[in-house]
C-alpha cells in the first residue's frame, strides 16, 4: 500500500519516511520469502500464523513513522482492522472452513462450514453457483504461474482434513470436474 505513489502523495510522506518504509518493506519482503522457502511454500496454519505476525509487526513499525495526521489518514482510508477468526468453525484445530484442517484455498465455503450453518439443499445449490462463478474469476484474474499454485495448493489440501472430491471440498456429483 505504501509503495504506491497515489498512497504516497495523499499521505504526503518525506523523503526519510519513504525510505524507511521502504527498508521495512524489503526486510518484510525477506522475511516473507524465507518462510515460504520452508516446505510446501509456507502455506501450513505455522507459516500462515509467522505471515501474519510479519506482517502485523511491519504495519506496526510503518506506522512509527507516520506523524498524528497520517496515522488518521490511513485509519480513514483502511477503515477498523479486521482479523479473520480461524477457529470459529474449525473447533480450534486446524484452519478455517472445515473440520480439522484448512479449506482449500479459492473455496467459498467448505462442506464443514456448509453443515455447520445446516445450509438447505437451495442454498447449497447458490453456493455452487458462487463456487463456479468464483472459479470463473479466478480463471481470467490470475496469470498461468498463479493458477498452477492455486492448483498446487488446493492438491495440497485435498490430501488432509477428510475432504472428498470436487470444488469446495463437496462430493463430485456425476458430470462435475474432479480438477477444476
């Protein structure tokens, strides 16, 4: 966000702040790629939680750097923080989505979620629907590289958390696409 010049102007940063954003940035950067290097390009509840943390400690020193008016301007822009609770339906093991392990990634909601809310047989079909809208949006947003890894990290998690079959981690129905 603070490499982007519109951000930079309207923040109106000096010199000296735009190069130490810029060091906190290229140390986070370093730090993100060091942990993806570890294993299964650091998409495991680990590496997510150590991204997070990162990421959080990088916002919290940008933010050091900032006088009172940015700080209030960056507020106004970002608007209230927002964190995701992980454990909400994964019963505080695993990721979120499911049941003992993470939804895979690109999924709207995933089979433990779906009978968690006891979605009836209407609103799993709009889900569907959404599914392969968001499928469809992906497949035109995302480059070729990024959709191998997509594809490489949605193999990774068909392989645990009980998971079955076709998009969302719901049973293939006759007809669907096993590999979207």
């Amino acid at each position: 966000m603070y490499a982007k010049e519109d951000v930079r102007k309207a923040l109106k940063l000096t010199d000296e702040q735009k190069e130490k954003i810029d060091e906190i940035s290229k140390d986070l950067q370093k730090d993100l790629r060091e942990l993806s290097a570890g294993g299964r390009g650091g998409f495991d509840a680990e590496a997510q939680r150590k991204r997070q943390t990162l990421q959080k400690e990088a916002k919290e020193h940008v933010l050091k750097v900032l006088n009172d008016d940015q700080k209030t301007l960056v507020k106004d822009l970002t608007g209230e923080p927002f964190e995701l609770q992980r454990a909400a339906f994964a019963g505080g093991a695993g990721g979120f989505g499911g049941f003992g392990g993470g939804s895979r990634p690109g999924t709207v909601l995933s089979t433990g979620v779906e009978q968690t809310l006891k979605l009836t047989d209407e609103q799993k079909k709009q889900v569907e629907e959404l599914q392969k809208d968001v499928d469809g949006k992906l497949e035109k947003i995302l480059t070729e590289e990024q959709r191998k890894q997509l594809k490489e990290m949605r193999d990774a998690t068909r392989g645990g958390g009980g998971r079955t079959g076709g998009a969302g981690g719901r049973p293939n129905r006759p007809g669907q696409n096993p590999n979207p």
